[in-house]
C-alpha cells in the first residue's frame, strides 16, 4: 500500500507540470509569435513478480508487474505558424515559413525569435534596426542593420532585401543588406530564454541560412505573427489535468483509509 502513495504522488506532481504547462499557454495567448507547448509524460521503474514462461511444466503467458508511476520528461514547443495580423507600421514583419530572425543580445551572443515587432534605435553610428528591447537586428552576414535617409523611402522585400525608394524616380534601389533569416535541423531543441528570445544548442544543430534552405521563407511586411495558443485546446487540457489530479488525490486518501484499516486490526 506505501507504493500506491508514492505513485499516486507522481501522478499528483506530473499533473501539476501539466497545469503550469497549460497556464503558460493561456497567459501568453496574447504574445506575438509565442508557441504553445505540450508536456510529454513516461512510466517509471515497473517490479516484475513473476515473469511471463512458454517453457517447464507451467506456462505463463503474461508478466506480473507493477508501475512506480509517472514522471515528466520534456516540455516540447509547437511550432506551427500563428495568424497574421496586419499593423501599420513598416517595420513589423511576420514570417511565412520555418525561418528566424536572428537578434544580438546584451551578452553579445546571437539569440533567434519568430516576433518580428521592430524599432529603429538612434545611436552615434546611425539609424540601427532593433527589437523591442533595443537588442541589434543582423542581417545575412551577422552585420547589425543601419539606414540610411529617410525612413520613409525604407522597404523590405519578401526575400528580406532591403531597399531604398528613390523619391525621384520611385525606383526601388538596393543597400546590398537582407534581414537575416535562420532554419534549424530541430527547431523543437531550441532553448527558450524569455523575451520571446530562443538560444540554439547541440541539440537543434547549427543554424542554416533560410535562403539556402530546400523551403526558403518569406517576410510580410507591416503584418506580425500572434501566438499560435488555441484556447478551447488549453481549456480542455486544463480540465483534463485537474480531473487526473483530483483521481491521484483519491488516491492517496484511499491508500491512507486502507493503512488505517490494517493498523486497527491488532486493537
């Protein structure tokens, strides 16, 4: 009976992962870019007492085990593309495909992220494209990306060239510089660091240039991805999980009630 605590125990924690899991979704159904994530579950250590036999005088055709419960073993991320909303400002960008940005952070390393809600930056070196919180944009080159002129000639084409419309002859003239966009072998290993911020490991590989990629992505201008949570999804996931929490719970009352039983019987 003290192994029906333990595992019920498990079971009561394994849900637990999964309600934070699922509150996360719910509170970030509003976040540009986010991706919902799945909590995967496995069995624990199972004690066979008897083994299943097809030799000797007693055939047995199954084992006899039993489970130790339940732990969690991976938090993984959807990546499936969110709805496109359209804004009003050029410099948000939205990507169609499997590609990322790639952004410079305060500790100089290189950071990827689907949340494409740019700002230009004043700095003594120019006008610099950046994210919300000032961190550099690169570009194909891991160059930090600076305009020129006025920024009401900017475009950015669906390639991620950037260019500027001679006002003149409304030409679009190149700069030479593309918005830098990244792919990877395992997107699903990427390290999510907060700030709608990821971080490539060994486990994702190394990051592939989307333009020499089999299906190269595209960037949509003045539009920015929303998350990609479905909230009736969540809400079913969250009601689930409470159920199964609530039958771990019984659980453990009941295996407490049968210890009871057992310790009264020598009165």
């Amino acid at each position: 009976m003290m192994r029906s605590l333990w595992t019920a125990a498990s079971g009561m924690k394994a849900m637990q992962f999964n309600v934070d899991t699922i509150s996360n979704n719910l509170a970030n159904v509003s976040t540009t870019a986010f991706k919902k994530e799945r909590a995967e579950f496995e069995d624990l250590l199972y004690v066979t007492m008897q083994k299943a036999s097809s030799t000797g005088t007693t055939q047995k055709p199954v084992n006899l085990q039993v489970g130790h419960g339940v732990v969690a073993r991976a938090s993984v991320k959807d990546f499936s593309g969110g709805n496109l909303q359209q804004t009003d400002s050029k410099l948000d960008m939205a990507v169609e495909g499997d590609g990322f940005f790639s952004i410079r952070g305060a500790d100089g390393k290189t950071y990827y992220t689907r949340d494409g809600s740019f700002k230009v930056a004043m700095t003594d070196n120019g006008k610099m494209l950046t994210n919300s919180k000032g961190y550099p944009v690169l570009d194909r080159d891991g160059n930090e990306i600076y305009f020129d002129g006025d920024m009401a000639n900017v475009e950015i084409q669906a390639t991620g060239e950037i260019t500027s419309k001679d006002p003149d002859t409304g030409v679009s003239v190149p700069s030479g510089q593309y918005i830098g966009l990244y792919q990877f072998n395992n997107p699903e290993g990427l390290e999510a660091t907060g700030g709608n911020l990821y971080r490539s490991n060994p486990a994702t590989g190394e990051p592939l240039a989307d333009s020499e990629s089999a299906n190269p992505s595209t960037i949509r201008t003045s539009f920015l991805e929303s998350s990609n949570v479905q909230v009736v999804e969540e809400m079913v996931k969250l009601i689930t999980a409470q159920r199964a929490y609530e039958l771990n719970s019984k659980a453990i009352t009941t295996s407490d009630e049968m210890l009871q039983t057992a310790n009264n019987i020598r009165r």
